[in-house]
C-alpha cells in the first residue's frame, strides 16, 4: 500500500471496525492476511476482533508464526480462543505455544468447551477476588492494574460467592472485607447450551453473567450479545452431536443441573431493582 491508501485505510479501520469487518469478510483470504501483515497490530485488532472467527482464523493460517501471535495478543482471550477454534491441529497447538502463559492456559479452558455452549464465550478478563480481601485491598490493586468496570467478582477457593459493584466497593469502609459486600450474580454453567441460555428471563435484566465451571468454580463472564452469536453461529452450521452442548446434554450432563439453575434464577432475581 502506498502511504496515502496506508493513511486512509488506517483511519477507516480505527473509525469503523465493525463495517470494515464487514469489509475483510468480502476479501479473498490473501488479501486480508496482507492487510494484517502490512499494519499494526493495535489498529487491525479493534476490526480483527468483530471478523466472523472462521474468516480470522484462515487469515491466521495464511500469516508467518510471528506476525499471527502478534496479531491474537492483540485480542482478548475470548477472541483468541474463538479463531484458534478454527484453525486446524497441529498449527493451532504450536499458536498456543507461542502466546503467554497466562493467555494460552485461558485459551485452552475455552477451547475444552463446545462452540454452541456458554463457556466457549467466556471473558476471562475480570477482576477476582478473594472474600478475605479488605475494601481497599481491592481498590489499590484495581488502581495498580489500571481495571476498569462495573465491579469485581469474589471467590472463595475458587468457588464463585458474588460481585461487588463499583459504587459499592468504593463507598464501603476501607477494611471492610469482600465476602461482606457480595451480592447475588445470575451464573450459568459453562456447558450450557447458549441457546438454552437466553431462555433465562433475568438476562433481560442482568446483561452480564458469570460463567461457571464443575463446583461452581469461576471461569469468566458473557453478556447477551455473545450469547446471540454462539446461539446464531451453531444454528448456522451443523455439528457433530457429540462435539455440542447440547450433545453432551443428551448425554446426560444437563439434564442434571439445568432444573436447579432455573429454579434458583427466580430465588436470585426476583427483586431486579435491589441496589448493588
């Protein structure tokens, strides 16, 4: 690209990601590799983020080792994990390999889970606590990561226990610990079909849900609008039953939790306008 087209093509992907998305979707596959080739990584990640998983990941396939891992570190984990998804064994494996630690543990806890289920949505980008965690424990490490959002998530051993709202933590006494402040948050087992996920009428309510894995052990979150994609990309392609969630469910996984989780979302949320 000349510096000119460079110069055009840098602002419209920065100003528009979801239409240039739409854009890299139309291009032939050595194209769009090309375009991840030749920017920065920051500038096509907002637009690499909102391509169709399948259409990134072929892109992925298509760029040197170096360049691809560039590339997904810039995404979030869900986002990584959602092209690796995509792209064939052992290329995928040998991707992982290359991304941090950290990421690439993340990255494979998604990947166990079918792409038509709620755990493969999963952000795991949040912040976690622990219940003996005072109030402004909380607040300076927030501070020293530069975290930002509506609240923080509080674990006991792992084991899911609630949220606390921003406002909430911020008001509350300094020592003040989690497990004091905690509130119910509607959680939805990692395996649940996203389908059968959006069935839950408190998500109308509580856009944002903790997922969680065996023993209620936190893995991450999912808002609505990543339970939509799971439930519309599954509808438009078929699966092998055995590789779904809802053929695990079949095979007897959910059957045997999916009664009590429905029966608790009433007990949890029938007061939507409780303060946080």
């Amino acid at each position: 690209m000349n510096d000119e087209l460079d110069t055009l093509t840098v602002a419209f992907l920065e100003a528009h990601p979801r239409e240039a998305a739409r854009e890299l979707e139309a291009m032939p596959v050595a194209e769009v590799a090309a375009l991840l080739e030749a920017l920065p990584a920051r500038v096509v990640a907002p637009v690499f983020a909102e391509v169709q998983a399948r259409v990134g990941a072929e892109a992925i396939c298509a760029l040197d080792a170096e360049r691809a891992t560039l590339v997904l570190n810039a995404l979030r984990t869900s986002g990584i994990a959602a092209t690796l998804r995509h792209v064939p064994q052992p290329h995928r494996s040998a991707l992982l390999e290359r991304l941090p630690s950290a990421q690439a543990l993340a990255c494979r806890a998604l990947l166990r889970y079918p792409d038509d289920s709620v755990g493969a949505r999963a952000h795991t980008e949040i912040a976690v606590f622990d219940v003996a965690t005072s109030a402004s424990q909380a607040l300076d490490a927030l501070r020293r990561e530069g975290a930002a959002g509506d609240g923080v998530f509080v674990v006991e051993v792992g084991v899911l226990r609630g949220w606390v709202s921003a406002g909430r933590l911020l008001k509350a006494p300094a020592a003040m610990a989690l497990g004091g402040l905690v509130r119910p948050i509607l959680s939805l087992p990692a395996l649940m079909p996203a389908k059968t996920a959006l069935e839950a009428p408190a998500l109308e309510r509580e856009p944002v849900a903790a997922v969680v894995e065996h023993g209620d052990r936190l893995l991450g979150t999912v808002t609505l609008a990543d339970l939509r994609d799971a439930a519309s990309a599954s509808a438009e392609r078929p699966n092998d039953v055995r590789t779904t969630a809802l053929g695990l469910a079949a095979a007897g996984y959910w059957q045997a939790v999916a009664a009590l989780i429905h029966s608790l979302l009433g007990a949890l949320f029938a007061d939507a306008k409780a303060p946080r």
